[in-house]
C-alpha cells in the first residue's frame, strides 16, 4: 500500500506498482461494456444503426461512439459464434473391470484343453467364489454370414439364446449377448450385488475396456447399462474348447440361436428360454 509521494513520483509508476489498472483503461473498458450492452438492447437499433462516421457535434474531442469503436482492445463481447462442448458421460471414460489374464501366465497353445480347464476353473472360483458372485457366461456362434450370429447368456438364474439377425458378424453376436447379460442385471429386483460376466472374445471385451467414440453402438450400449447397475460387475476372459461347463452351456445357446443343433456333454438337458429365481 502507497499512502503517498513526493509530487515528482509518476502516477502511472506507482499505480504499477500497487498492480492498479490506470484508470483511463477503466474507464475505456467500462464505456467498451455499456456499449456492447446499448446495441443489445431489444426492440432498441438506435444505437446498433448510429451512424458513428458521420459528423461529429463535438469540436475539440470525439464523441462516445467514436471513441468505443476506435478501442479495438476493448471488444470484450466476441459476436463470433463457437461450437458449443457436446455433453459427456463420464462412465464413457470410466476404467471397467476387465480382465483377460488368468491366475497362471501361460498360452492357450502351449497346453492341454485338460490342463487349461484346470487353470481357468481355478482363476475363476479363487477370484469369484461361487457363493458371492453371480457367474454369467456369454458367448456368440457365426456358421453363416448371410444368416447372421447366434447369441447365448448362461447363469444359474437365467440363460438366453437368441439370434442377432442377418448379415451380423460374431462379435456383433458376441458383443450382443454381453448386452443381453446387463440387460438383465440392470432389471433384477432386488439387484445382484456382485456379478462377473465371463466370455471367451477378448475383442469384445476389449471393446469394452476401450472407449471410442466410434464404436459400434451396443459397445456404447453396453457401458450406458453399466451406469444403470447397482451392484460391482467384473468382466473375465475364459479360453474357449477346453471343457468349462458354463462356457460350453452359452456355446450350445449361441448354436441354438443361429438355427444349428449342436451337441454338448452328458448333462441333463433343459429348457434355457426361461428365465429363473
């Protein structure tokens, strides 16, 4: 704070110094704002249509006019229009859960169907105890492009097949009954508390896992259902042909839905167009 100075002090040095606006550039920004709020004004083109070039009934300085539209600098009000944010969902950037590695490191190739059942079983009971996770088993079957994909969901509480209509890839079947899986999850009364949906495409999932303003619209769909479902929902790769009963159950499903009969294990056979309690 300056409380005074001697008469030769510039004013403009100590108005820097106290980080004070002179106040000529006050005053020119406050006629610059009244301005832009005079043309503004409805129902009111006085001050929009003034003529500002024409003569002047001041003779020693310019008028109000004048001297506005000479400040450039002052243009506090942009009349350019700009290209407003679009609305974001932040579940669209969210990290979803999804996992694509099992308990041990190692490659489908370098083993055994017998042996890979044995590390996918154990991944899946260590991580999600039957008795506290709900396990749902997607899966999708392309036989023919012309017909389209088959879509299977398996669970102890409800199990679907369906058909994703014609000239459908088997992602699109894949993909499609993950979203048939949420469907039902973001429905049940009351909520499923912990759920891990278990497919064996890991393009679909990592479909999932990566968000892109491109993708196709049930991958979007997908993580608009997410936002909608209470409880924790987990995404867990399985390999596929290696004998896991829940994944062979969503193959048979898939098959079904796309019209092919296929045949599965010595298991007693139901009905798996009904939904259970």
């Amino acid at each position: 704070m300056i409380t005074g100075g001697v008469k030769t002090t510039p004013v403009l040095a100590m108005q820097l110094l106290c980080n004070l606006q002179p106040f000529t550039n006050i005053i020119e920004k406050n006629a610059a704002i009244l301005f832009n709020r005079l043309i503004r004004l409805p129902n009111n083109s006085f001050w929009r249509d003034y003529d500002s070039d024409g003569g002047r009934d001041l003779k020693t300085q310019k008028g109000f006019i004048q001297c506005v539209r000479e400040n450039i600098q002052y243009k506090v009000i942009n009349d350019v229009p700009f290209e407003l944010l679009s609305f974001a969902n932040p579940l669209d950037y969210a990290i979803l859960d999804i996992r694509l590695d099992l308990v041990l490191n190692v490659r489908k190739r370098d083993l055994s169907p017998t042996a890979l059942q044995a590390i996918a079983l154990e991944t899946i009971n260590t991580r999600f105890p039957p008795e506290e996770w709900l396990h749902i088993y997607t899966d999708g079957s392309l036989l023919d492009f012309a017909q389209g994909a088959g879509i299977g969901v398996f669970s102890r509480l409800f199990s679907f097949y369906l058909h994703a209509g014609p000239l459908t890839t088997h992602f699109d079947g894949e993909v499609e009954a993950i979203h048939i899986a949420l469907q039902q999850l973001a429905v049940r009364l009351p909520p499923i508390e912990r759920a891990v949906i278990l497919s064996d495409s890991t393009s679909a999932l990592q479909a999932l896992s990566n968000y892109n303003e491109n993708n196709c619209l049930r991958v979007q769909n997908c993580r608009e259902l997410l936002g909608k479902i209470k409880g924790k929902i987990v995404f867990q790769w399985v390999p596929s042909y290696c004998g896991l009963w829940g994944n062979e159950r969503a193959d048979f499903l898939a098959k079904k839905g796309n019209g092919y009969p296929s045949e599965l294990s010595q298991r007693p056979d139901t009905s798996f167009c009904q939904t259970g309690n």
